[in-house]
C-alpha cells in the first residue's frame, strides 16, 4: 500500500496521509462527480465575475472592485483543495509531504483570513453607500478602497505566516493519520506528540480577532443601513436595500458561520464526521455560490453577463458606428478602461462628459447609491447600460461564432504536441519540470520564512520571485496537461482572458522584480553604509508593491483591450496558451496599431529594466575592482551570478520573442522560446539560487538534517 510508505515516527518532515471525504462514502464516485462539478463552477464563475468586472467600466465603482477581490480569493481557495482531492483520489496515494502539508496550511490562513476581512469591508462600503451618500465619492475613494484590500490581504499573510511557521517546529509522531481532506490545523494538531494546549489558545484567539469583530462590524453596518432606510419610509428604497444587501449577508452566514461552528465551538460540540463535513462549505461550496449569488442577485452583473453571452451591442449593429469604422479600415474603438480620468474605484464620470456632480455621487452607489433620489437612479441606470453597450462584441453559442464574425466562441490551442513525434515523452518531461518547479519554489519560500538567518531585502525579494515562479508556471502547466489527457484542446473566451491577465501580471511583475533585485545587490555592494537605509523594510515592501501594481494596471489595460476585438478566423491559436502575439493573428481588423501599444509596453517593462540591471552591475564590478580585493570579487561574483544567470535566461528569450521582427521567427520558434520564460525559468530559478547560495544550502541542510 503507497499509503504505508507515508507512515514514520519521525519527527523530521515525513509525509502524512490525508484521509479525506471520500475513504468514507458508500458511494465516493458520485460524491467525487459532484465536488469536481462544484469546482468547475466556482472557477467558471468567479473568472467570469472578474473578466466582466474588469471589462466593463460601469462597473468600476467600489462596490464590484470589493467583488472582484473576493472572486480572486474564492477562485485561489477553492484550487486549493480539490486538485489534490482529485488527484488522492484517482492515483489512490493519499500522501501530502510536510512541505506541502505547510504550504497548504499557510495558504488557507492567508485567504480564510483575508476573506473574512473583505467581508467587512464590503459591509463598510454598503453602510457609507446608503448611510453617507454624499461623503461615499470620498470615504471610498479609490487610494482607500486599494488600502483597505492591501490591508485584508496582508493582515491575514502575516497571520498565516505566524501559524505556518509555528506548525513546522512540531514533533509529529503519531501515526500521521489527518482524517481530513486537507492539512488544517485543528486536524494536524491531533497527530502531534507534544502538549498543544497553548497553541490551541493561540488559534482561538486568531479565530476571534478574524470573525467577531468582522462579523460585529458587519452587523452593526446592517444595522444602521436598515435604520437609515426605514426612517426614510419608502417601500422602493427598502426593496433595493434588501436586494444589494441580502446578497452578502447570505454569503456571511454561509461562510462565516460554518467557520465559527468549526473554531470557536468547544470539541464536545462537533464529532469527527461533522469536523469533515463543515469545512466543506467554507473551502468548496461558498466559493461556488458566491458568484451565483451575486450574478443571480444583481441587475448590473446580469445585465453583462447577458451582453457577452447573449445580446448584440449598438456599435455592432448594422449600420452602427464601429461596422462604420471597420468599413472604411479603421481600427474598433475601445471603451474606456481603468485611467487616471476614469472610475477606478470610486465610480465618479470625468466633469467633461456632462454629467453634474450629483450624477457622478449616483453612479458610484451602484443601484443603492441612487435610493434617497428618486427616479434619477433609473434615468442614471439606464444611460449606464447605454453607455455600457458601446465597444462590446456580438456574442453567438456554440459553433455558430466560428465564421466571419466576433462571436466569443471557444478558441483552440494547438499546443506543443501537435507537430511532435513523441508526445508522451515530451509531457513527461513538462510534468516533471513543473514538479520540480513545484517542490523547488515552495521549499524557497518555505526556507526563506523559517530562517531568521534569511529575513533580509536580499531573500524578501528572492521569496517573491519564488511566488512569482509558483503562479507563473501553475498558469499553464495544469492546462496543458488537462488538453492532452482529455484531448480536448479547447480553451474558453472567459478562460482566454484569464489566462491573459495572469500571464501579462505575472510577466510584468517578474520583469521589474528583476531590476530590484539588482538594485538591492548594487546598493548592498555599492552603498553598503546606506544599505541599512536604503532597503528598510518599508522601502522594500513599497518596492515589490510598485512591481504588483505596475504590472497588474498594465495587464489589466491589455486584456481589457483584446477582449474588445473581433476574433473572425478558424479561432486555432498557433501556441499552448493564450499569448497576444498568437492571439492578434486571429484578428479580422487590422491590429498594427495596438501592435505598436504592445511594443511600447515591451520597451517599458523589459528594456528600461534590463538597462537598470546592466547599469546596476556595471557599477558593481567598477566597484570591486576598485577596490582590489580578490575575496571582495569573489564574493561578489558569488552573490551576482546567479542573479545574471536569471536575467540572461527571462530576459533574452522574452526579447527574442517579442523585439526581433516576425520574419526571424516562425509559429513553432515561438512555442519553442515561450517555454523557455514560462516553463523552464520558473524551474531552474529556484535550483540556481539555492546550488549557488551557501546560505540557503545551510538552511536547506538545517531542515533536512532535523
């Protein structure tokens, strides 16, 4: 049996054995049926409420920014768990490693944690919407609604990082036996050999601070919503009230209180049968009916929704202004996307389009913000869904979107193995490439954690590069396998977008972490009496902010761009994944100019920080052999190669691919490099930092010698 492989009474890391939901059932293909059906809901939906919330700026008000954070959350948490559920259950090896046992504890606390928090806030946002209309433009401008997010996601990082890292020192030495479907601490906690009492009174208190006051706060915002609007006396108002705000109470009790029965409950109150079951709507059923509950319950997410998947928009009507356009060879025009003069968080219009400021406090309400004006909210809904219209494609079902129009039917990724003689071997070798990918950045980001040794701007910066690399391959591996174990290459125009957005935030983020990281080793070497000052941790939490940031406005601009243009071709996408270059060639307009925009963005996040890196370690090495040191250039060398060695093998591929002319390189040249910065580079990143970097060889040795 695999699962007796797993069994040690060392205290060392060993592997443990989950003994999920499905062991147990008389019917466990049925109950597997239904949990992958629920997972292919929640990621349907959720990246469906994203695109849509991205792609239309009526919706840009603070209200749906809270919704797409809460999309994000539900879709990362659910593929957390039932991935390996799948897998336990169809290889029947039910082994989680220790380090994944820790990953995964980690990553529950950080996104229960954070989601907890955004619920509060969402409660917030509602209360000032209906409570304080005239001071909403304000209180939820877009600096604070990105503050208050920072503050959820953070708060509950470090709060998951405290948690991780104290599980790690536990003596495990029992029989290893987590009768449960994934590593959670209450379950882990039984199979301890030590006391855990203290511990335990440490999880309750985490468990109060994440709920009861959320939940407080989210109870005393409803409180004073329905006061505000029953003294107002109107049957409308109250209508609307309930229809913006039952929606998110109904997800607060789902979640919160399957959470609190599952922490704050004493154990004689639950059996071990409930302790399994009860984590399930928190982990897997809230994030599927999030997205149904607020597509089902709100007109604005309904009203998209129906444009993309249904309806016709003016501007493509016949004889509308963009068939116009296109008739005489001019390029589609766009709606407007997340500018500096648009809505990004706080919903208000620009005064130069005509609307009063009144108008503008009405639109960043959402449907509640117009409750104590009268029919204006109609009249301002409407021209909303007006103005909403223009730019978006016609949209068909099935096949019948294949011909010469823009119908947003599912593409076609011919992939890597079409054109490959051996194909099996080739997907054995991708698969083992992301394993090793897998182990080698989750054991960075582990080490660089535990390891007070490592707790420097050096080894922050190298923990980020490790998520990056973790994200960044996990985008496309996963699909890969999935179209050439099922065959069906297949690839939605919801799943397209996402895979887009995350591909271009990923790759933005990567590009300019990489110039940081060279100016760290510049001032570290350079500058070595200022270092201290220089890269404080608030400066180089700023810094890899500025990286996400950047990168994820500029992603965000892209996709939003190329989900507004015509797809007319055979809709087969010469590539493994969906990249723009691959995608523009299944474009029926003519694409040159938004090919110079893509061209601008590549000399923005790959020239200027190439030339910042080369700048950076051109002084670098004046610096040493100014000084005449031997050891001094050793070192430096030692501490820079590895960094070098990155930077050669992201950057140079990633400009080969999008600088060089399209006549030096053909489709399959470019399958081939785009492997190179997708595939490969997130899994020698973690193995040439740690061969070439005695201290986390030290800390590597350190664990594995316990």
């Amino acid at each position: 049996d695999s699962s007796m492989a797993c069994l040690s009474n060392q205290s060392s890391g060993s592997d443990f054995i989950l003994l999920d939901l499905l062991h147990s059932t008389p019917v466990p293909w049925v109950l597997f049926n239904f949990i992958l059906l629920d997972f292919l809901v929640a990621l349907f939906g959720n990246s469906t409420v994203i695109i849509l919330i991205w792609a239309d700026p009526l919706l840009h008000t603070p209200m749906y920014f809270l919704l797409s954070q809460l999309s994000l959350m539900d879709l990362l948490f659910i593929s957390m768990f039932v991935p390996k559920m799948a897998l336990v259950f169809l290889s029947g090896d039910h082994c989680i490693s220790f380090v994944g046992c820790s990953f995964q504890i980690f990553l529950f606390a950080t996104l229960g944690g954070s989601e907890c928090l955004l619920l509060a806030v969402m409660a917030y946002d509602r209360y000032m919407a209906i409570c304080q209309p005239l001071r909403y433009p304000i209180l939820m401008r877009p600096r604070v609604c990105v503050l208050l997010v920072l503050v959820t996601w953070l708060g509950a990082f470090f709060n998951a990082l405290i948690h991780a890292v104290y599980t790690l020192t536990f003596p495990y030495c029992a029989s290893r036996e987590i009768h449960h479907f994934f590593c959670e601490i209450p379950a882990l906690l039984k199979v301890v050999c030590a006391d855990t009492s203290q511990y335990e009174k440490g999880v309750f208190v985490s468990a109060v601070v994440f709920f009861i006051p959320p939940i407080s706060a989210i109870l005393g915002s409803y409180g004073r919503i329905m006061s505000t609007v029953l003294g107002m006396g109107s049957g409308q108002a109250l209508r609307k009230t309930l229809a913006t705000c039952s929606s998110h109470m109904t997800v607060v009790l789902l979640f919160y209180g399957a959470a609190i029965t599952k922490y704050l409950l004493p154990k004689s109150y639950h059996s071990p049968v409930e302790e399994e079951v009860v984590p399930v709507f928190y982990t897997i059923i809230t994030p599927m009916l999030n997205p149904l509950i607020y597509s089902l319950r709100n007109r604005d997410v309904t009203r998209d929704f129906r444009k993309v998947f249904r309806g016709r928009t003016r501007g493509n009507r016949p004889g509308g202004p963009q068939q116009v356009e296109r008739a005489a060879g001019k390029p589609p025009r766009i709606p407007g996307l997340l500018g500096v003069s648009q809505s990004r968080c706080a919903g208000s219009d620009s005064p130069r389009e005509g609307r009063s400021p009144r108008a503008q406090d009405e639109r960043g309400h959402g449907e509640v913000g117009a409750l104590t004006r009268g029919r204006k909210g109609d009249a301002v809904a409407l021209r909303a869904e007006g103005a909403g219209a223009e730019g978006l494609q016609p949209v068909a079902a099935g096949m019948e979107g294949w011909g010469n129009t823009s119908a947003r039917a599912d593409f076609v990724l011919l992939g890597l193995f079409h054109h490959v003689r051996a194909p099996r071997a080739l997907f054995a070798v991708i698969c083992l490439v992301f394993l090793v990918t897998l182990v080698g950045n989750v054991t960075m980001m582990i080490l660089i954690w535990s390891d007070s040794r490592l707790h420097t701007p050096m080894y922050f910066l190298l923990s980020q590069l490790s998520l990056m690399d973790l994200l960044y391959s996990s985008t496309f591996v996963p699909k890969i396998a999935l179209d050439f174990l099922s065959g069906r290459n297949r690839i939605s125009y919801a799943g397209c977008g996402v895979q887009l957005f995350l591909f271009m935030t990923l790759v933005g983020a990567e590009c300019l972490l990489l110039a940081v990281m060279s100016y760290d080793r510049y001032v570290a070497i350079c500058r070595p009496l200022h270092y201290s000052v220089l890269m404080r941790p608030a400066v180089c939490g700023l810094l890899v902010t500025g990286t996400w940031l950047g990168a994820l406005l500029n992603a965000s601009i892209h996709v939003a761009y190329t989900l507004t243009l015509p797809y007319c071709a055979s809709r087969e996408i010469q590539h493994f994944f969906c990249e723009i270059p691959a995608l523009l060639k299944l474009v029926c307009v003519d694409p040159s100019l938004y090919e110079k925009g893509l061209y601008v963005s590549g000399v923005v996040f790959l020239l200027v920080p190439i030339s910042a890196v080369m700048a950076s370690y051109g002084q670098i090495l004046s610096t040493v052999l100014g000084l005449g040191s031997r050891l001094g250039m050793r070192k430096a060398l030692a501490t820079c190669s590895s960094h070098m060695i990155v930077v050669c093998l992201f950057y140079g591929t990633a400009i080969f691919k999008y600088f060089l002319p399209k006549a030096y390189h053909t489709a399959e040249q470019d399958e081939v490099v785009s492997v190179f910065y997708t595939i490969l580079t997130p899994m020698l990143n973690p193995l040439i930092y740690s061969l070439r970097n005695k201290e986390v060889a030290g800390a590597l040795r350190k664990v594995l010698g316990r």
